[in-house]
C-alpha cells in the first residue's frame, strides 16, 4: 500500500479507502478481495501483530440475560434497548421485495432490483453489527468477568412465533464481539447452561414457573419480586462464578 492504493499481484494497482488504519509494526500475510452482493468491493487484510497490551485489572463481574423486550439486561439491572433493526426496516424491505418479484427474469431492472433488496438486508447487518461492538466494547472496558448463558439460537428460532425476533436480536454476535475484545483486554468471558436461570429465585433458588408474557419474578417462598430479566442475570452470575472456582479447584 502507498499513497492510498493497494497493489496486487496479477491484478495491479487500484484505489484503496482505508478504513482502519494498520499499525507499523504489523505484517501482512494474507489479502482478500471480496464483491458484496450490493456491488461493494473490499480487501480484506490478515496481518500478525504483537501481543497487544491488556487493559487495567478490573475486579468488577456482570451477568448478562439476553432476551427479546431488552438486548439484555444485567445482574444490577441495567438494561440495553433491543433496536428491532429487521422490523423497522421490514416495511421498506417487503416495498423493494415487490418490486423486485414484479420484474421479468434476465433483465437489467430485475438485476438492479435485486442489488435495492440487497442493500436493505445490508443496512440491517451493518446496523447490527455496529450495536453489538458498542454494546461490547461497554462491557470490556467496565467489567473482568462476563458471564452469558451458553444460548442455542439456532435451535430456539424453530419456535415460529419467536423466530423473526430471535433472528433479529443477533445473540450471538454480541457474545462472540464480546470473547474476543476480552480476551485482547485480558479479561474473561464465561458461558452457563441456561436452563431455569429465568424461573430459578436468584435469593432462595425455589424454582418459579413463569409464562414468557410475565415479566416479574414474584417467589412465593421468600417473597422477593423484581424484574424477571434481573432475576435470570442473578442466576447467570451466580452459575459462572461457581464455574470459576471449580476450574480453580
């Protein structure tokens, strides 16, 4: 690379818009040159870098509850909005979807309608893609220890009433953003199984069966009540420190 071009063997030199700069200290391996389904070129680059540096220590640890009225919720009870990115699109994508199906196959406009649907389902992913590194990058920088639970969404979305909005809320793109900024800081992700941590009471662990429609957690054999997301977070804590310190043993 020089002066903003990229040159390539067996292609050439052509004009590059760097949108990450690559430290100086780093060697290119690999180059790969990728055309989106929108007409988008990118070269997309592998490089070795040193061993960065790990953030500060920080003793602080989060359970994260992942669910469909909030992004997730934490054990304090924080919560992040769920953006519904594919629903507030979802108009504009069945307009160009239609436009699109009334067109005749092997011409020009159908190929230009095609490339509009595309570009629909591109800004959703984007959009996507670009809550959950900052919904990430929160959580790396403020806590040493994440704990998820181990959710199975491709699994869960054969549920056809929840399927649109389990595919919508992208669960596992956050838990992986999330593994690999922390293990760049040096902190630690943990993963539990995610049976009854929403029915479970966080304080007695007397086991509460709820409906998905309730959305407080009223225990009957201590009488805590509180936020049913809260709740679950308590009990995804609880399980990943357990975790912790029986690897330790």
């Amino acid at each position: 690379m020089k002066d903003g071009k990229l040159f390539i063997r067996k292609i050439g030199t052509i004009r590059l818009n760097l949108h990450r700069p690559i430290p100086p200290e780093a060697t290119i391996k690999t180059t790969t040159i990728r055309k989106t389904s929108t007409g988008k070129w990118f070269a997309f680059f592998s490089v070795e870098v040193p061993l960065s540096k790990p953030l500060d220590p920080v003793e602080r640890a989060v359970g994260i509850d992942l669910g469909l009225e909030s992004f997730l919720t934490t054990d304090q009870g924080v919560k992040a909005k769920n953006p519904r990115f594919f629903r507030k699109s979802e108009k504009a994508l069945a307009k160009v979807q239609r436009r699109f199906a009334r067109t005749k196959k092997g011409t020009p406009e159908r190929r230009f309608r095609r490339k509009a649907v595309a570009r629909v389902h591109e800004k959703i992913a984007n959009q996507r893609s670009n809550y959950a590194h900052k919904i990430s990058r929160k959580l790396v920088d403020h806590f040493g220890i994440i704990v998820f639970e181990d959710l199975k969404p491709s699994r869960m979305i054969k549920n056809h009433c929840l399927a649109k909005s389990i595919a919508d809320v992208a669960w596992t793109q956050i838990r992986n953003y999330t593994t690999y900024k922390a293990e760049e800081a040096g902190r630690t992700v943990v993963l539990v199984n995610p049976a009854y941590t929403s029915q479970d009471c966080s304080r007695c662990s007397f086991r509460v069966k709820k409906k998905l429609s309730e959305r407080t957690h009223n225990c009957p054999s201590c009488g805590l009540s509180m936020d049913r997301d809260q709740n679950a977070a308590l009990n995804i804590l609880r399980l990943g420190l357990q975790s912790l310190s029986s690897n330790e043993l």
